[in-house]
C-alpha cells in the first residue's frame, strides 16, 4: 500500500508536515485465518475521525468510499465491510472468506493495485501456502533531518503496522511464531513502516495430517 501522495510545489518542510497530518494518525492492521480448507482474510485500518471527516463528504460512507477497499470478489467468496467508532478513530474493516483456492486465484487476477501487493497468496503444493505482503511507504515521508524523524516519531506515536497469521502449522516466517506453532505475529511501528518498504512472510500448512499428533507427542 502507498500512503497519500503530495502534489504541487510546495517546499520539502512543509510537504512533509502535510504528509504527516494525513497519515500520521493511521495503524494498519491484516490478519488470516486457514481453518477447514477456508481462508477468513481481515484488514483493519484505523485513522482519526477528524481527519477522516476532511476526505468523505458522507462520513457515514467513509470506509465504503475509501480506495483500499475498492475490489470485487465472486463466486463463493464474500465480502464484508464494517464501519465503527473506537474513541477518537474511525475503524474500517474488510473481512473476505472463503475456499483457498479460490482466494488465492481471485487475489492472483486482481488488477495490481494496493491489495494484490500488500497479499500474496500463493499455494505451493497441496498442503503447503505462502503469504507475503509488503507495506511501502511514500518517498516524501523518508526523511533524513533529526527534525523531522523526532516529528514522525511524535505524530505517530502508538501507531503500528501489524500482521498476524493462524493455521494448523506454522512452517516458517519472519514473524514470532506461537510454541504451538499455530500463530505468527509481526509488528513495525508505523514511523519506521512509512520511511521504507516492510515484506512480512509466512510459510504455513492448511491441513495436517492425521498422524502429526502423534508425530508431535515424540519429537
């Protein structure tokens, strides 16, 4: 996902204040769950309602407007979209499920925008999914002035980009895995996310066979 781009001439001071105040009150989150060959996919994005009420001339559409939630999905997926309030932000929610397969060969057909690059969804053999998803930020936001890292760092306080994945088993990732193996999470805060382009992986089996437990008792 690119975050806002900033166009004209203005100077670089101010085009990164700019920059600031529109996406410096942002947490993105994403997480699947692979349970019983399906694939439950959820993205969050969380922004201060008062920002959010300067790009939505009907605030109560805000989350159907936003462009990150602009695809389609047929056949047996569904998709959902959810508006809330949590305090002081305005929360946005997507959730599609459905079938593996067919998640991952409508994620694949998808023109490639914000959503087919944060989620790679691809099936390496019959048990066997990967996922990655990168996260880039703009080129305005990186910066290089001690000033203005302290004033990402301000702006953005407590806002994160995040990952989690749950699956029968957790191969491999860059993530922490859960001691069960079940789970991988993964965390950047979003001052360092917005600076430089983050990839989260994960190796993950959808079904296990029905002598792993046993496997798992002795190892």
């Amino acid at each position: 996902m690119q975050l806002m781009r900033i166009r004209g001439s203005v100077s670089r001071g101010l085009a990164v204040f700019i920059m600031l105040t529109l996406v410096g009150c942002i947490d993105l989150k994403q997480s699947i769950e692979i349970s019983d060959g399906s694939a439950s996919y959820q993205m969050e994005m969380r922004m201060s309602a008062a920002l959010a009420q300067l790009n939505a001339e009907n605030l109560g559409k805000f989350c159907e407007s936003n462009d990150d939630f602009q695809l389609e999905v047929s056949g047996v997926l569904t998709r959902t979209i959810k508006q809330s309030y949590e305090g002081e932000d305005i929360v946005c929610r997507l959730l599609i499920a459905g079938p593996i397969r067919e998640f991952g060969e409508q994620i694949a057909k998808m023109p490639k925008g914000d959503l087919p690059r944060m989620l790679d969804f691809q099936m390496l053999d019959e048990t066997t999914l990967r996922i990655e998803s990168t996260f880039e930020g703009n080129k305005d936001m990186t910066v290089s002035s001690a000033e203005e890292r302290a004033m990402i760092a301000a702006m953005m306080q407590g806002r994160v980009l995040t990952w989690s994945v749950k699956a029968p088993r957790i191969v491999e990732s860059n993530g922490d895995i859960s001691s069960d193996s079940t789970q991988v999470d993964w965390l950047v805060p979003m001052a360092m996310a917005v600076q430089s382009p983050h990839t989260f992986t994960a190796t993950v089996k959808v079904a296990l066979p029905w002598y792993q437990l046993l496997l798992d008792l002795f190892s």
